[in-house]
C-alpha cells in the first residue's frame, strides 16, 4: 500500500529540513575556503587551497595519517574476521568472558584509557613513534571488528558450513572460501568505519607522539590554526583538504557501505 500523499509530502519536507541541517555547515566551510583570504595574504578562490597545503605542511600531514589508517584498516580487519569466526562459529571454554572483555573495548571512551596507555608505552619505549598512534587504535578497532563480524557469522548459513565440511575443508578453508567472499557488504562497512574512525582519531596522535614528522591530518590541522594563520579562511581550506579522503572513500564504496549496515550485522 502506498501511503497517502500527505504523509509522504510531509517526510519529505522532514527530510529536506534535515538535508539541510547536515549540509548547511559543509557549505558553510566550503564557500569559506573559496572566498577572499580574510588573513590579508591576497589569495582567493583554489588558490587557497595550495596556500593551506604550502604553509600547513598538510603533504606530510596526510601520508602519515594514510600510513596509519591503512596499517589500522588491513590489520584489525584481519584480527577481526579470524576474532569473529572463533566467536561465531566455535564452542570453547571461556568463550563469553573472552568476548565481554572484547565488548570492554567498545564501552571504554579513549580518554579513560590514553594516560595510563602512554606511561605503559613509554616503558616499552614506543612514544613518539609510528607504533603509539597505529598500535591503540587498532586494538580499539579490533573490539568492534570482533562483535561486528561476530554477529554476521552466527547469522550466516550454517548450511554452507556443513557442506563444506563434509567436503572435508578445515577451518580455515571454510573461513576464507566460504564465508567470507558473501560478507562483502559487511566488510566493506567494517572497512568504511575504522578507516573514518582511524583518520579522524586526534587524541591519542596528540599524546602520543611530539615530532611533527609524525603528526595525523587532525592534528595537523589543529596545530596550522594555531601556528600558520589566523585566518577563517586558510583554515577553512585545510579543513577540506583533511576531510576529503573521508568523502572519497565513502563515495566511492557508499553502496557497499549501505547494503552492509542494512544486512551485514543483522542477515537472517
């Protein structure tokens, strides 16, 4: 049944006030970065932007933070496909607790933990390094990854995995040849997250590391609004420079992303 007109007259005026909302401060920025350099340094239009990009340092900026997310993305990815399987598919001792320690990772904030996560890693002598910025995060990855894909394999067709075991395929063939190629959608979502998570992240790059060699997009970001200008609109224009590999990646894999956060997590 179709609903009555004014009904669906009236959610799309309720989407459109909310489209509205959530674009009003993205064109806000970018009509900022494109307007006439407030700092008085006689830019204007994209000209801005390779103003930000020379003066910000955002080149070394942005490859650490590539550097970092990708390591993040392909490590927790893989922890937490081999963590979900175990959790989805196996019956072993010790099993629950092992997963509610994994849930311990979603609810405890960063700021609980990134005090007493610096001081054990400056015993291990791993401050200022690029092992202090990838390192958390991908444990904090992990936890979700683990309860993420968890949920997919426990709704995932048992019948596949009984068939290929009476073809005689272990574990770890039955993960990689027959359960993981249908995840895709989840994947992707999972891969969308902790790369958005990961590239935005500015407290533990904050913390963690001093030397400006090793400084996040984020960070680098905060410290060019603080050293490099004074300005709203050179900052405007590093914003979007940080901000546009988020946009590319959910652009380019938004369908994907879609179909696995309306079945990956919850497919029957």
């Amino acid at each position: 049944m179709r609903a009555p007109l004014a009904e669906r007259v009236g959610n799309y005026l309720l989407l459109t006030v909310f489209g509205l909302f959530a674009l009003g401060p993205i064109v806000t920025i970018l009509v900022s970065a494109l307007g006439p350099d407030d700092g008085g340094g006689g830019s204007s239009g994209f000209g801005n932007f390779g103003k930000a990009w020379e003066i910000g340092h955002f080149g070394s900026y942005l490859r650490t933070s590539v550097l970092v997310s990708l390591f993040v993305v392909v490590l927790s990815v893989l922890l937490s496909i081999l963590s979900g399987y175990a959790f989805g598919t196996m019956r072993f001792r010790g099993a629950g607790v092992l997963f509610y320690l994994f849930l311990l990772g979603i609810m405890m904030p960063t700021e609980a933990i990134v005090v007493p996560l610096y001081f054990d890693l400056r015993t291990l002598g791993l401050t200022d390094t690029f092992w202090a910025v990838a390192l958390p995060q991908v444990a904090q990855s992990v936890a979700f990854g683990t309860f993420w894909m968890r949920a997919y394999f426990r709704s995932s067709s048992r019948s596949l995995v009984e068939a290929a075991r009476l073809d005689g395929a272990g574990h770890w063939r039955t993960l990689w040849a027959v359960l993981v190629p249908p995840a895709r959608p989840a994947l992707v979502t999972l891969i969308v997250l902790v790369f958005m998570w990961t590239w935005n992240e500015f407290l533990i790059p904050l913390v963690m590391v001093t030397s400006e060699s090793l400084r996040t997009a984020p960070l680098g970001l905060a410290f060019f609004s603080g050293q490099y200008t004074s300005g709203f609109t050179l900052l405007a224009a590093g914003a979007v420079i940080v901000g546009t590999p988020v946009v590319l990646v959910y652009a380019f894999l938004q369908r994907h992303f879609i179909a696995g956060m309306l079945e990956g997590a919850v497919r029957e």
